[in-house]
C-alpha cells in the first residue's frame, strides 16, 4: 500500500513532543507500547519534561497493540521516523535510541536489528526475550502473537523466533544494551527471559547493563530505577 503519513497527519499514528522540544534536537528516544495498548495523546504528555529539556525528540508509535514487532510494525516505525527526520531537517546521523516494557521491551530489542536506522542504544524494562516460550507462559497470549506471525512464512516456530530477543541476540548490533527487569514478575517470568537474555547478549560479546529491580512486580519500577530507567 501507499506510504500516507505526512508530518501535518504525523499524530494521527504517533505522539511526538517536536512542539515542545527544546531545539535544537540532539537525539531521539522511541518508546514501544506493551500489549494491549492502545493510548492516544491529544496534548503534550505529561512527564516528557526531562526529553524537552534535554533537546530528545520523543516518539511513541501507535502500533498495533498486538504486534509483538512484527514486519508491520517494523515498517510502520520507520516511516513514523522518516516523516519526522525529512520536516525537521534532522542529519542522518543523528542518534536513535528505542526503549519499551513488556512487549514493548520485546519490540525495542527486535528493532535493534530490523531497523532503518540501528539505535545507538536500548533500554528496556521487564522484556519479553523468549517469544516461543512466552507463547506458552499464559493463556492470553496465543491468539495475540498468531494474530501478530500470521503471514509468516513458515512454520510458527520459526516465526515467533523471528520476533525474539534471545534467539536473535548474536546477530543483533553491537551497542548498549540496559535491561530491567523486576524479581516478582508474575507476568514474564525474569529466569526465563531477561536471565537468559542478559546471558547470550554476553556470549555473545554485547555491552550489557542488567538491574534486577527487588520486591517488584511486572514493569512496576522503584523510583530508583525509575530514574536510572
């Protein structure tokens, strides 16, 4: 289909702060939605002071809230990025940096490697690492990644592998990579992702910082953290 976005539509598809921001912009921060989301912004959000005041262009993409970083999303991201850098005459070089929680921390991760323009860095919090196990670990989640691979080809295996951290982390960039993950997280288990993610990103020879966030539940940060997030 025809590529529509233009900067005056840009937020019918995406909330950016480039009203607000102090000029001149020194990077840009994307920031994934975990499942289910679905939030649009009319105003400024709230709590983008410290990226106003910080010269970062602030993206949040409306993406499918079932899209586990699919293809689409891939795709529907870059174009988001490719309407903001040509209005506001941003240089190619300037730099990017995805972060997310939840999904959204899965989203961040995956688009390190898949897209346009590679991060320089990513943050994410409480991520899902394993696809094909999550796939498994609760009941809701089926029906939200077959609906997110369905014109994969191949097998499912081979798809939900194809929106995993942990299976594409030796081939995903080489930049920094923060991951936080809280210990009481009942809704991605921290031994079954992040654990096993943190440890093939080092294998794999990765800058990795990992805070595991105590007496926490899913994505739910200490102020602490919060901060260092």
């Amino acid at each position: 289909m025809e590529r529509i976005m233009t900067y005056e539509t840009i937020r019918s598809f995406a909330y950016v702060n480039d009203r607000v921001v102090k000029k001149p912009i020194k990077g840009v921060v994307v920031n994934f939605i975990g499942l289910g989301g679905d939030e649009m912004y009319g105003s400024d959000k709230d709590g983008d002071t410290f990226f106003c005041e910080h010269g970062i262009l602030y993206v949040h993409p409306y993406n499918n809230p079932w899209n586990w970083m699919n293809k689409q999303a891939v795709d529907y991201t870059d174009e988001i990025l490719d309407v903001l850098f040509e209005a506001l005459d941003l240089p190619a070089d300037l730099p990017v940096v995805s972060t997310g929680g939840s999904m959204g921390g899965l989203s961040c991760l995956v688009y390190t490697y898949y897209a346009k323009r590679t991060p320089v860095a990513c943050v994410a919090n409480c991520p899902v690492c394993d696809a094909p196990y999550h796939y498994t670990e609760r009941p809701d989640l089926p029906r939200t990644m077959y609906s997110a691979l369905y014109n994969n080809e191949g097998t499912l295996e081979d798809a939900l592998k194809s929106i995993s951290p942990l299976h594409l982390a030796p081939k995903m960039p080489d930049i920094p990579y923060t991951i936080f993950h809280c210990n009481k997280d009942r809704a991605v288990n921290i031994d079954m992702h992040s654990e096993k993610l943190v440890a093939a990103l080092k294998a794999a020879g990765k800058d990795v910082t990992y805070h595991i966030v105590p007496d926490m539940g899913h994505c739910d940060l200490t102020p602490e953290m919060y901060e260092l997030y």
